[in-house]
C-alpha cells in the first residue's frame, strides 16, 4: 500500500508537473472507486490545477474549482503519462479507474491491480470537511509533533505499538511496511504493549519514526511515479524480506501472516531471539 514517503513523492512529482495545466478530461471507469457526486466529476473539465497536497495517505490536487481527492488503498497506483493514450476504457475489463487528461497531452491514470477494489477518488469543495481527511491524527513529521506529543498518544493506550502506528486516527500517514521499518529501526517488538513503553522506549521510538520517515520521503523526493516503487522496496530492511538475513544482526526476517496482510521483524534486533508464532501456521496445526 502507497503509504507516506511514496504520497510525498507523487505530490512532489505533481507540483512540478501538473500545476497550472488545464483540466481537458475526467472519465471514471469503475464506478465504485468514485465515493462523491456532488460537485460531479465533469466539474474539473476546464479547471486550472493550482497544487497538489497530501493528508495522511490521502492525495489533494488542488484546481480552480475544486479538488480531487484519492486514496490509492493497498493495490492503487498513479500512471503517469506524457502522451495520453487514446484507447477507450472498457469498465469492469481494465485495471484502469480514473482517467485525467490534461493540455498538452498530459495526462494520469489511476490503477487498481486485484479483484479487491478498494481505491477511492473524491471530488469536493473543502477536503477538512471529507471524514476520512478530517478524522486524521498529526503528521509524524510536521515541525510541531513532538516527543510528547507521541508519549500522550501513548498514554493508556493497551494495543499492541504495531497497531497504533498503523491507526490513522492517532498518528497520519504510516502503514503496514513503515510500522515495521520503524520498529525494526526502534529494536521494539511489534507486541510491545502502547501504554507499558518506559520514557526511553518512546525517547526510542519518536527518533525512529522520525528518522525512517525522513529518509524514505527524501529516497522518494524527485522521482517519477514510475520509479516510486522500486525505490521503496530498496529501502526497506526487514518488510516483505521474510526469510532474508536482516541487514542489523544477519539474524533470518520472520513473518507472521494474519488475515489480510503479513508483517515481518528480526527476532534477534526487536524480540530477544523469540520467534512470534505465524498464526497462519497455527491454523494449519490444528
């Protein structure tokens, strides 16, 4: 799933490219990923795109009138194109979602691989008045969240630190691969309980969250959408490597597969040499 650094990186990539380009197209192929009706899509056709932010994992761009608002989910993806291809979009039968065509020639698509389709695109006046965007928690790495800032986010809160990471209510932007890259960064087992980190666990855990981010967003800084991926997977020393040596200790990375994803740690560096049981394995003993 696009998380933080890849968003900052397509918002980078949008800002020098698409800003002040008019709108000459807008076609919606999978009617599901569209979430809004009013103002409707036809309204960007003729618009000026002004900017482009991000909010959490959510992606802003900015017109004259109004703003297009996505959220890639987990199989989501932006295709940029310099020469728009002119082929008609068959609903149902292509990966393709949305289509933005600009002057020029320019133009973007927004992909969605699978059969879970979960990426949704937004067309709307305010984005603070979209739930998803208005129920969001501080960004990691805005100049004003502070050490205890995340210490009283912490505080009394008895789920596992994976969890919380992940929750975009209490902390914007970090998903299932940052979570483990920062604990991993951290020496913290994902199970650590929230609310029993000592005052150097969450000394710990700020430096490295703010650390991984930082150079994930600055990896990701200048490239293409093409490129975005690959540079992700590059940087990442434990998440989507089970079975590899981990860069830290040469300890094997582990899985524990649940039911929709699977996360990965070092049981050397994070969990004192224990190996945390793989429930999908558990099942299967049974």
């Amino acid at each position: 799933m696009p998380e933080m650094p890849e968003v900052e990186g397509l918002v980078g990539f949008l800002r020098g490219r698409a800003v002040g380009l008019e709108v000459t197209q807008a076609r919606v192929s999978s009617i599901s990923a569209l979430k809004t009706f009013d103002p409707p899509l036809e309204t960007l056709i003729g618009a000026t795109v002004t900017g482009a932010e991000r909010h959490g994992k959510f992606l802003d761009i900015a017109t004259s009138t109004h703003h297009l608002v996505f959220h890639l989910a987990k199989a989501g993806w932006l295709r940029w194109h310099e020469t728009l291809p002119q082929t008609v979009i068959k609903p149902g039968r292509s990966p393709i979602a949305l289509r933005v065509g600009f002057g020029d020639g320019l133009g973007f698509d927004l992909t969605e691989a699978g059969t879970k389709k979960s990426l949704a695109v937004y067309v709307v006046r305010d984005p603070a008045e979209m739930p998803g965007i208005g129920r969001l928690g501080p960004d990691p790495l805005s100049e004003d969240f502070t050490r205890d800032d995340l210490a009283a986010l912490l505080t009394d809160r008895r789920t596992q630190i994976k969890g919380v990471l992940r929750d975009q209510q209490t902390i914007a932007g970090i998903g299932n691969a940052y979570s483990d890259e920062i604990l991993h960064a951290a020496r913290m087992s994902p199970y650590a309980l929230a609310a029993k980190l000592t005052p150097e666990d969450v000394d710990t855990l700020y430096v490295a969250m703010r650390e991984t981010l930082a150079e994930a967003v600055e990896a990701a800084r200048g490239r293409p959408p093409a490129e975005l991926k690959d540079a992700k997977r590059r940087g990442m020393s434990v998440h989507a490597r089970g079975g590899e040596a981990c860069p830290v200790c040469g300890d094997t990375v582990r899985s524990v597969f649940l039911a929709d994803r699977s996360f990965e740690y070092c049981p050397t560096c994070q969990t004192g040499g224990k190996v945390l049981a793989d429930r999908r394995l558990s099942r299967l003993l049974k």
